[in-house]
C-alpha cells in the first residue's frame, strides 16, 4: 500500500497529461481545456475526468487509453480511472477560437501572405493515368520523413483517397470547424467521408466552389508544410476554382508515356499560363513494365513525360523538370486497393523508390519567386 507521502500531487499528474495530446488535433489535451478534473486519493488512486469535444467522438478509446498510461506512469500511482464528460456549446466555441482566432469567417489560411504550407496540386489531362496513387504515395513518403502534410481529395465526382490512404474514420464536426481523420501519418478530407456508401455526386459548378472552399477554410489543418490536392481529370470548375482560392498553389502534371496522353496532358499543365501559377514539375507515371528476366517492355510508348516537360517550359517560360519516371508495378495497385500505399508496404520495389525520390525533391525544395509567374505589367518607356 503507497503512503501519502509517495502518492503524485494534483500538478504532477497534469503535468503528466500535458504529455497527451488530442488525436485529431494533435495539441495537448491541457491547452485546449480537456481536462475536467483530477482527483488524487491517499491509497494511489487518480481519477481524472476528461471532456470530449463531441458525443460521438471516435477516438474516445484511445484518449482513454492514453490518459490512462500517462498518469500510471508516475511513481505512486496504484490505479487511474478515466471519466468521459461532453463540452457545452460555449466550450466548443472557446476551443476554436483558440485554434482559429476570433474571426467569424472562416478563411483558407494557405492563401494568407505568411503562409509556408507548400500547395501542390495534382493535375491531369486525362484521368486512368494513376493521379490519385501519385498523389497518396506523395503524401506518405513525405509523412514518413516527418513532414506534416495533408491530402484534399478534390476529386468531387471520383474520389478515391480514401480508401488509397487507408483513412477510414469520419471528420468530427467541432461548431463550424471540421477535424479531419489522419492515416499514414497524412491529413485527409474527401466528399466521400461526407456521402453514404457509394452514393455519386451530381452537383453542378457553384457547388463544387463551395465544397473545396469548405474543404480548404472549414478543416482544420493545424500547421501543414505540404498540402496536395488531388484534382480531377481535365480543365474544369475545380482547377479554376483553385486558382482562385489558392492563386499561390503550384502544379504537378501527371502523364503516362504514351505521346497521345502527353497531347492531354500539356492541357491541364497549360491551364497555368492563365491561372498565373507555378508549373512545379512533371511526373510520368507507368513508363516501363519490368519482365521476370529483368528485361523491360514500354507498354505505353516512351518520351511522353519528357514531351510534356520540354513542352511546358517553352509555354511558360521558365523550366519545367520531369521529376520522375515511375514504372508500371502490380504493387500499387495492390497497396491503393488495401489502403496502405506502396511506399510503405513495398518500399524497395523501384516504383516506391522513384515515389519516394520525387516527394523529397518536392518537400525540401526551397520556396522563392523563381520561376513563379507574377501579375505584372512591363513598363511603358
């Protein structure tokens, strides 16, 4: 049996908690006003009470669970038990504003001066060329070199981020702010978190603005250094829509070898010349199929991703590199349809390599005006 004197006081144990964090915002549980009440009796019992931001809250196990191994941690502690209380509305309202400022109007913070999140957005001409892998093998190559990144899957009518990512809990709903589930290590919202199974999406031009800029201004992202957006196929609302929300975000081409697919794909590039945006690079995806003798076949033709590069440097006037060829691998598929990419669950194959390699080269490069088209005029002499 402990003794008073070995039993924790009160501000240890908070202490103690100050070391969980919540799991969808990943701050503290203490700074953001979790933490109810904690009670220490003589024998070594804590009890700690504990507000969840929502009834519902789907990681209630865990918080639980991590409380629970902060507190008996500490030298005294017999046994902890966890209590579950729900904030009030003015609670909820105190927890945004502590994370989002005063302001009643949500804005898109990657589109404020100060911003350093990295905006990429993930383009193509045509879709069936593996946008949406490149994107998800992007995004958790980057997260397992520790950068914060997040994924918007802006894909309205054929998302499919998801399931690639292995994200399979729902966004939590705080007051007028979305928490978005986290999986791989990556940030992900998609419409299909929000749709009942497999329902489509029929929505016309003003309702796809509205639901990226929900997507961009009423998540909460929390500090991202890379956000990439999975666009769709093509030249329409969304690519337009994001140049108008983000006019600072860059553009990744993706294209497969075959040169009638570069043709397409040079389109969705091009779009940059009227957007003002940066083209950041091109990304050849399915560029060889490797044979069990080790020999390798083009199934797709060759040169197609070199074409798009070249084509677009001449267009927009600065170079345009082609940041990697990847090669036509079962293993990805494979990984998207079990929700762990193949950056993970193959990274010595050489499609994860080559993946991988492109998402260092985007995520250290270095930010400035080089190459960045600016809304100026020449100067009348």
């Amino acid at each position: 049996m402990s003794t008073s004197a070995e039993v924790p006081d009160v501000e240890a144990v908070r202490k103690a908690l100050a070391g969980v964090q919540d799991p969808e915002i990943h701050r503290p549980i203490t700074d953001l006003g979790m933490v109810k009440d904690v009670v220490v009796h003589p024998d070594g019992r804590v009890h700690v009470a504990v507000y969840l931001t929502v009834a519902g809250c789907p990681l209630r196990d865990k918080i639980t669970r991590d409380v629970t191994a902060a507190v008996s941690a500490l030298p005294g502690v017999e046994r902890v038990t966890v209590e579950l209380d729900v904030m009030n509305d003015e609670q909820r309202t105190a927890l945004r504003k502590s994370l989002r400022g005063d302001t009643e109007e949500p804005r898109i913070p990657f589109a404020e001066p100060g911003s350093l999140t990295r905006v990429y957005c993930v383009a193509s001409g045509k879709g069936g060329v593996g946008k949406s892998s490149v994107t998800v093998n992007l995004a958790v190559a980057m997260a397992a070199r520790g950068v914060k990144v997040g994924i918007v899957d802006a894909d309205i009518y054929g998302h499919s981020i998801p399931r690639m990512v292995g994200a399979t809990d729902k966004p939590t709903k705080v007051e007028k702010m979305i928490l978005p589930p986290q999986a791989n290590g990556v940030k992900v919202i998609s419409i299909g978190m929000f749709t009942p199974g497999n329902t489509p999406v029929v929505w016309r031009g003003p309702m796809l603005h509205r639901a990226l800029q929900q997507f961009l201004a009423d998540v909460f992202w929390g500090d991202l250094d890379v956000l990439l957006l999975d666009l769709p196929p093509g030249t329409g609302d969304i690519a337009i829509s994001v140049a108008q929300l983000i006019p600072n975000a860059e553009i990744l081409v993706v294209t497969t070898p075959q040169q009638a697919a570069a043709e397409v794909a040079e389109r969705a590039g091009a779009i940059a010349l009227q957007t003002r945006q940066r083209v950041a690079g091109v990304i050849e995806n399915m560029s060889w199929y490797e044979l069990p003798d080790g020999s390798r076949t083009d199934l797709f033709g060759t040169g197609g991703g070199q074409s798009v590069a070249d084509s677009l440097s001449r267009a927009v006037g600065s170079a345009v590199p082609l940041l990697g060829q990847v090669p036509l691998d079962p293993t990805v598929r494979e990984g998207g349809d079990a929700g762990r990419p193949v950056v993970l669950g193959n990274p010595e194959s050489t499609a994860a390599k080559v993946l991988t390699d492109i998402a260092t080269k985007l995520s250290i490069r270095a930010r400035g005006l080089s190459g960045r088209m600016l809304s100026v005029s020449p100067a009348g002499r």
